[in-house]
C-alpha cells in the first residue's frame, strides 16, 4: 500500500498544478468514468491534512470540477439524443443503469441528481439521462448539481484531511481507510438502490 500511496502522492503533489489537476480529473470522471475521480479528491485531502495542500482549494476544485463535468455530461445528453447515448454505452449494466436513471429522474427527480454523484456508474448515467429526457430541465438540473458537487467535493476531500489527521505518521494507512469508507458508502447506496429495484419488480 506505501507504493500506491507513493504513486499517488506523486500524481497529485503539493505543487500549484495539484488543483488544475483535481479539478480536471473530477470534471473528466463525469462523462469518462474510468477516470478515479474519489482516489484523487481523497489523495487531495490527504496532503492537505498534511499541510501540503490547502484543504478549502482541494475542495473548492473537487466541487467545481464535479458541477463542471455533470452539466457537459448533461450537455452531451441533450445534443446527441437518447439514441447515440445509448449506441455509446451499449453493455448490458449500462442499459440496466440507463433504465433505473430514467425511471427515478421521473420519481425522483432533483434527489436522484444529488445521490447518484455518490454511485461512480449511476452518476454517469443519471447526467447523460437528465440530458435527453424532455421532462428535466437545465434549470432544475444545475440547482440539483450545484448541491450535488458541493456535498461530493467536501465529502470526498474531508475523509482524505481526516485520514491524513489521524495517521500523520503513516499517511498511507489514512488514505486506506479513507477509500474503506468510500467504498462502504458508495456500496450501500448501491445496495438499497438494488432492493428497491427488486422490490418494483
């Protein structure tokens, strides 16, 4: 694990270009998920924890970079039209996640928006799927994003600077549990999101 703290640490160092950096890989994850926006947010957090890096930039980047990439995300879904989204995304969980996005964006609506920038794939999906269904306005979109990115930004930066808080000596092991807890929350939603699912069926 000090290895792959190493690497990261490297990625997102205490320089100027870390923010840009946060910033962008935060923005790309929305349309482009293989990009790991929470292990560079919570790495952010980390070095801001120690002193590196201020923690209300890491932040503020994390925040903006999140509301950046869901509205191009949401502008790519109104320009190319439900159609070409779904000829991009043609696998057989992106159809499943496509399907439950529309569904919940009908029932949900604003709420969906702010809890799937918790699910890395729902997310995607959600965006792209606000986009083209005629029923969900930018207007009511960006309100629902602007609180979305601002709740995922600080929650994502803040396990990073109190992981790093508490194992100053051996950062890595708070970089651990910061992502043990991402994970474990990102998953729960997941998870009550498949019961309900289950249950509607």
């Amino acid at each position: 694990m000090p290895d792959v703290f190493h690497s990261l640490v490297t990625a997102v160092s205490g320089a100027w270009w870390s923010y840009p950096l946060v910033f962008g890989v935060a923005m790309l994850d929305a349309f482009f998920p293989l990009v790991p926006s929470e292990s560079v947010a919570i790495t952010s957090g980390v070095l801001a924890g120690s002193g590196d890096l201020s923690l209300p930039l890491c932040i503020l980047c994390a925040s903006t970079g999140a509301f950046v990439g869901d509205n191009i995300s949401y502008g790519i879904g109104t320009w190319l039209g439900e159609h070409t989204v779904k000829r991009l995304f043609r696998g057989e969980q992106s159809r499943k996640a496509f399907e439950w996005a529309e569904r919940m964006l009908a029932e949900r609506g604003m709420y969906l928006v702010v809890v799937a920038r918790f699910i890395p794939g729902g997310r995607t999906a959600t965006t792209f799927s606000a986009g083209y269904v005629h029923s969900f306005p930018w207007r009511r979109f960006v309100v629902a994003d602007a609180m979305a990115g601002a709740i995922w930004g600080s929650y994502t930066v803040l396990l990073g600077y109190l992981g790093g808080k508490a194992f100053e000596d051996a950062p890595w092991k708070g970089l651990l549990i910061a992502f043990a807890l991402a994970l474990s929350i990102a998953g729960g939603v997941e998870l009550i999101r498949h019961r309900r699912g289950a249950r509607r069926d």
